[in-house]
C-alpha cells in the first residue's frame, strides 16, 4: 500500500514537467513513469541496503508501524495533491522509533542524511538558475531542430528521473522491508497501480500549477533532479526526487522573473517536507 501511494503521489517528480511542457499526454507520462521506476528498483535498488540497516531496527513489529505511519502521513498528502517525499516520512518515524527503544544510532549517517536533504534544493536552484540562464537563453539559428531535440531530451530525462526515484525511494522501501523476490513482484504491482490511478492530481501540481513550463525548463528541472538523486543513491542516502525537482523547477522559474512563479504550490510542498519527518518522528517515539 504504501508503495501504491509513492507511485502515484511522487510520479510528478518524474513526468509532471514533462507533462506540464505537453510534450506527451498524462498516461504516455505515466507510462514512462513507472517503467523507469521499475527499472531503478530493479538494478540499483539494492544500494539503500545500507540507509535501512542505519535507520530502523531489524524487527516486523516496527518495521510494519514505520510504514503504516508513513502511509498514514503519505494518505494525507495524496488527499491535499502535495508531492511529499517518503524518505523524510520513514526517516523520521525509524529515528523516532530509534529512540523510544534506546537503539544505537548512527550518528554520522544521520548526518550525512540531513546534510543532503538540506544542501541538495539549494544545489538545484542554483544550478537550475545559472544553467537556463546561461544556456537556454542564446538564440538559435534553427529554433525547430532545437526544440525536436529539447523534446526528445526531456523524453530521456523523464525516464532517468523515474529510474532514481525507484533506485532511491522505492530501493529505500524495498531494503526495510526486504530485498528479495516476493517483495520486488508485489512492489512492481503497486508501481503500476499507483502510477495509472493514483497519479493526476500531484501531476497537475508539479507540471502546471507552479510554473508554466517550457522545453528548456523542462530539462534543466529533470536533468539536475536525477542527477542529485543518483548521487545520493550511489553515497547510499535516502533523497526524494520531489525535494530536487521542485528546487530546480523553483531556481528556473526566478530565472525569467518573480511573478512568473506561483508561490503558493511551492509552499506547501516546502511545508511537507517540515511536517513529514517532524510527524513521522513524533510518531515514532510513540510506538
């Protein structure tokens, strides 16, 4: 359940530019979505093994509450359509639960976690902001040959952007609970399930709510999200893609001008990302 919910709550963090450019309909978006979430859990799934020994103790008992709180907290969040990011969520809880039991904890991970949540958006606004700057403000000769190519770019980055959310979150998920068969096939079920049915809603948000998207932000957004994303995969660290994607959807949009940028939307996604963990914590403890 908790897998059917990501997939259709965080799919904007992959597609919802991609979408919002309308440069393919909702369920091509879809399509593309949970085949790279798919793919990720898959072949680089694993690399979380290491964030789900660190956070949350080898026990049914508490693996299960983990993640019937971070369902409940993830339900809330599909209902208000604000894309929130599970890992904050689980984190939170497993620590919360860490420490109600007494458990060693370490420390130096936690760290190194929280570090990355913090210092990965600022790394996307800023480099989201000097790169269409920079880049996507020159003048072509062959405006359409440019575009076709923008196209098929985000196409690709769209998919790459899926492929890390599923190494990361759902690799995440996938190591708490146990990395193996059964767990992969019930997961792949949810994947799709969520992707096709639980989707429009957070898409809509991220793709066309915050800012009016164009080919070259489109790109920008994506290719710096997985970029972080698979960074923090490869160090072993839990990072939603929806704390990076909307970053660099925020450092394109103050790229044009302010009022191009529809606060609003931002703001509540940065309000979960307090909540989230802050919730999960508290929770936690009281197991």
């Amino acid at each position: 359940m908790l897998t059917l919910l990501v997939s259709g709550n965080n799919l904007s963090a992959a597609v919802g530019t991609l979408v919002g450019s309308r440069i393919v309909g909702r369920y091509g978006g879809v399509i593309i979505g949970a085949g790279g979430f798919f793919l990720g859990l898959v072949l680089e799934g694993r690399f979380l093994h290491g964030a789900a020994l660190s956070l949350i103790p080898h026990s049914y008992f508490y693996i299960t509450y983990a993640f019937l709180v971070s369902f409940l907290i993830f339900l809330f969040a599909n209902i208000g359509r604000a894309p929130l990011s599970l890992t904050m969520a689980l984190a939170g809880t497993a620590l919360g639960i860490d420490v109600r039991i007494g458990r060693l904890i370490d420390y130096k991970f936690v760290i190194l976690m929280v570090a990355f949540w913090v210092i990965a958006p600022v790394i996307s606004i800023v480099v989201s902001y000097f790169a269409e700057k920079g880049i996507f403000r020159r003048n072509f000769k062959n405006v359409w040959n440019v575009a076709r190519w923008l196209k098929f770019l985000i196409v690709i980055s769209s998919f790459l952007t899926a492929f890390t959310l599923g190494a990361n979150t759902l690799g995440f998920i996938a190591n708490v609970e146990g990395f193996n068969f059964l767990t992969i096939t019930v997961m792949t079920v949810a994947i799709f399930s969520g992707a096709f049915f639980l989707s429009s809603g957070v898409i809509k948000r991220v793709g066309e709510e915050m800012y009016s998207m164009r080919y070259s932000n489109a790109l920008v957004s994506l290719v710096v999200s997985s970029l972080l994303v698979e960074i923090a995969t490869f160090f072993a660290v839990p990072l939603s893609n929806t704390q990076t994607l909307t970053s660099s959807v925020f450092g394109v949009g103050i790229s044009y001008k302010y009022k191009a940028i529809y606060m609003r939307p931002f703001l509540i996604i940065i309000l979960t990302w307090i909540l989230s963990p802050s919730i999960g914590f508290i929770l936690g403890y009281l197991v």
